[in-house]
C-alpha cells in the first residue's frame, strides 16, 4: 500500500510547509497522498520524488490522468492542470505530510531510533526485549520486520518508506504500544526518509565506510548520521559509543543529555569481557557504581557493544540493572546475525549477515577467539553495490580465516563470474581461493571440509537469496 490517508482531520500545506510556494491556489489540503503514480486514486495529492533510477516529476501528468487533484514537486511545472505545492526538498515534505496525515503517532511514543553501519537488528532486540522485560509494550521497525503491537508484517526497507512508516507508527499508537524501536538506513537519512518524526532517543552504534553506493563520499555518509540528532524531542536523549571515534564525535556539536558506551574508552557505561566460548560469552557490566555480570548467547566484542546500547537505553528510561540484564540474557539469537547452528557437529557453524567488510572481519575475530581449529569463510561479493567493496571484502577473508570459499550471493543484474573475478582480483594468493559459483555447492564444500574444533562462518550479501540456515542444516543432518 502505498498511499497515506486520513478521514477525521483537514491538513493544511500552507501551515505545514511555510517554505512552499503554491501555484494555481492559496493551498492544498489533501486527504490522502502517494509518491506512486501507478496507486494514484481521485483525490489523491501526488508527491513527485526524486530517485536515484527514477524522477517523479516524469510522471506527474500519469498521476494527474488517474485523479491526483495536487502535486508536491521541487521544479514549477508548466501547463498544470490542477494546484501545485513547490518545495525545497520533496522527500523531506512528503515525510512531514504522511505524518500529519497520520496524527503524527511519533509525538505519542516513546520513539527510539537507532543508526549505524552495524548492530542496528541486534541493538533493537535487544532493546526490546529489555523494554518488555520492564512491562512495556513495545513496536518496532527494521530489518526483520514491521511490529505494530499485534502483527507482523514483512519488512520492505529497513526503514520504511515514508507512507508506510506513518500509518505504521499510527497503528502501534491504536495498540496501545508505549514505545517503538526504528531502524534508521542512511539511505533513510540522506533521502530526508524519517522528516516529521519525534524521536525520544537516538542511538549511534558505529560510524565507518558504510554503504557508499549511496553517497559522494564518506564525508556525506558520516554527514547523513549525525542528521539522526535533529529529529530528536527537546528532551530527547542520546546514546554514543564513546570508543568509535567519529560517533563521538558528533558529541562535539550535540548539546543535549546523552550517554555513552564503551570498551576501551571512559563512558557512563563500560564492559569488561571476561570469557568467551563458541556458544557464550561473559562480561562485567558497569553503570555508575553498580557492576553485574552478563551472560549472553550472543558472541563477540561487537555484540557487548550492542548490549550496552541497550542498557544506556534502559539506564534513561529509569530501569535498574538487574531488568535490563534479564532483557540481555533473555536474547538467545537474532535471525542471521553470527547467529550458531547446532546440529550435534563437532565444529562450530556460524551463519552472519557480514555485509560490509568491518563487519566480516568482525565476525571473523570474533570466531577466531574462541575457534581452537581452523577458521573456514564461505562468502559472496554481492551485486549492483559498491564495487570497491568487494576488494575491500576479500582482503578481509584472506587475512583472518585460513580457509575461504568464494560463491555468488547475487540475485542481481551482474554476471556471478565477473564478481567473483573482481573479488580476486585483490587477493595476494588467489590460487589459494577456493571457487565456487553454486552457493550451495559452496557451502557443502566447506561443511565437507570442516574437521572437530574447526569453525565456518557463511557470510551473506544478500538478505533474500538462498536460505543459507536450511542448507547447512540440511547437509549436516545427512552427513553427521
């Protein structure tokens, strides 16, 4: 659905958006609006997006042609036949008007958004699980899917879209949800993709490469994430990891409450690891005075960072230690995050959604501490990204697994051979590489391999290609 509506409320774009200029009317006071042509319906005021494949202004006259009585657009159109509302910045109008349309439900929540190159999945469980565990009833919106307090419905973005992250949040209101957690993309950032939102607390859980397909350079990707702190209430809180030094960064230029949380450098919110196993780890959490232990299924030095994202989260909504922890340890696994297979093999298997080359080699020291054998790496390049990520991907594997297959994640328009022969293009020893253009063929072969105390990491691209989980699965039920 990709309209936004409204039945017992009269918006007026003129109060809305001062910086408008409006053509052939004083104003627009629309019902219902849409940023697709093709579910345009009598009435509709059409908001004309620009794309990175696609303008919307090249389809104003379709919309106009299925009823749309108003159009949002940057450029004046000529020729018109019904009002026009020019603006600055369409996506971020657009964003405001879908969430008046809706009653602006964020104003009624307890809005958390969280940002980041990774951990914004995990981070978000586990806020959730510690906000349940208080009594709260809690929404959320990301990755693995759109919660609105009753349903679940699969998720398109991992921000939705503006017309589909108002109604969102409106239905999370209806359900009585006392706070909502929102996955924030910096596509979602840079496209102006959450204007109109109130957040209550912003999250930053690291700053690095990122996703550059989507930006000129890193100044703008870093840029786009600090655009998180403007959406945030007067009261709004921040939370910071204190030991990545652009996310603290941004500090430097915020002057409302924040927390922050760290490993190596002083935060209000410190951890200390203490032992670490391919099935759990244990670490001391620090809050003040107040130090207490934590136990979690979830492995790695990024996860703890995630675990105290979490309880700083916790820590501003006023809950103790001990309930937080509880919402920590209560978190067995999140879907595709380092998230362990058990079969009754006696090698470890991991499955990870390492999509970008710091998360690879996160995951991969991650299991390279507590791996007693080799460490094995099935990974893919992925396709239609950005390109020197690939390079940038394989050196990575080279350099911390001893044993790396490489395959095809790509249900896009590149050829898997070229893919793969750019990913090698960068390795030191590329007859070492194992080649293997079937993922599933790619990851019997590396489950073939595995002996007792060995570890696979199966590294994904692509978060609906091939069901990585069944395959292994499948395989180490018949070959074990």
């Amino acid at each position: 659905m990709q309209t936004c509506s409204v039945t017992d409320r009269l918006l007026s774009l003129r109060a809305l958006l001062p910086e408008a200029e409006f053509i052939g009317t004083d104003d627009i006071r629309p019902l219902r609006c849409t940023s697709d042509s093709r579910c345009v319906r009598p009435g509709d005021l059409f908001a004309a997006l620009p794309g990175d494949q696609y303008d919307g202004h090249q389809f104003i006259a379709e919309a106009i042609q299925r009823g749309a009585t108003s159009v949002l657009c940057e450029r004046p159109q000529s020729g018109l036949s019904v009002p026009c509302g020019v603006v600055p910045h369409v996506h971020h109008a657009y964003g405001r008007i879908c969430q008046a349309l809706a009653g602006n439900p964020s104003f009624h929540l307890k809005l958390i958004g969280i940002t980041g190159i990774h951990g914004k999945t995990t981070t978000s469980c586990l806020i959730a699980s510690v906000l349940l565990k208080a009594g709260y009833r809690v929404g959320v919106a990301g990755t693995l899917g759109y919660f609105d307090g009753q349903e679940v419905e699969p998720s398109t973005h991992t921000t939705p879209p503006a017309e589909t992250l108002a109604p969102l949040l409106a239905r999370m209101v209806t359900n009585e949800c006392t706070h909502a957690m929102l996955e924030v993309s910096n596509h979602a950032l840079a496209q102006s993709g959450i204007a109109g939102l109130r957040l209550d607390v912003a999250c930053v859980t690291n700053v690095s490469r990122g996703h550059l397909d989507d930006h000129n350079s890193p100044q703008d990707y870093r840029l786009a994430k600090s655009k998180l702190f403007d959406y945030l209430a007067p009261e709004g809180f921040a939370v910071v990891n204190a030991d990545d030094a652009i996310a603290a960064g941004y500090l430097r230029h915020f002057h409302g409450p924040a927390l922050t949380i760290g490993i190596r450098n002083p935060a209000e919110i410190m951890a200390t690891p203490v032992e670490q196993f391919p099935s759990e780890q244990t670490f001391l959490l620090t809050a003040g005075s107040e130090t207490v232990p934590v136990r979690t299924r979830m492995i790695g030095k990024h996860h703890i960072y995630n675990c105290l994202t979490a309880t700083a989260v916790g820590l501003t909504y006023g809950l103790d230690l001990a309930t937080v922890v509880c919402g920590l340890e209560a978190v067995d696994y999140v879907p595709g995050r380092l998230q362990r297979i058990e079969c009754g093999q006696p090698f470890s298997v991991f499955i990870d959604y390492a999509h970008t080359p710091d998360a690879l080699a996160s995951s991969l020291r991650a299991l390279r501490n507590v791996t007693a054998g080799r460490l094995i790496c099935v990974s893919g390049g992925g396709g239609d990204r950005d390109r020197q990520k690939r390079s940038l991907m394989d050196h990575q594997a080279e350099k911390l697994a001893d044993c790396t297959v490489f395959t095809s994640d790509s249900l896009q328009h590149e050829d898997p051979q070229e893919i793969v022969a750019e990913i090698l293009e960068g390795f030191q020893k590329p007859a070492a590489a194992q080649v293997i253009i079937d993922r599933t063929e790619a990851i019997h072969w590396a489950l073939a391999q595995a002996q007792p105390g060995d570890c696979l990491l199966i590294a994904s691209d692509e978060r609906i290609a091939l069901d990585d989980q069944q395959i292994a699965e499948d395989w180490l039920r018949v070959g074990i």
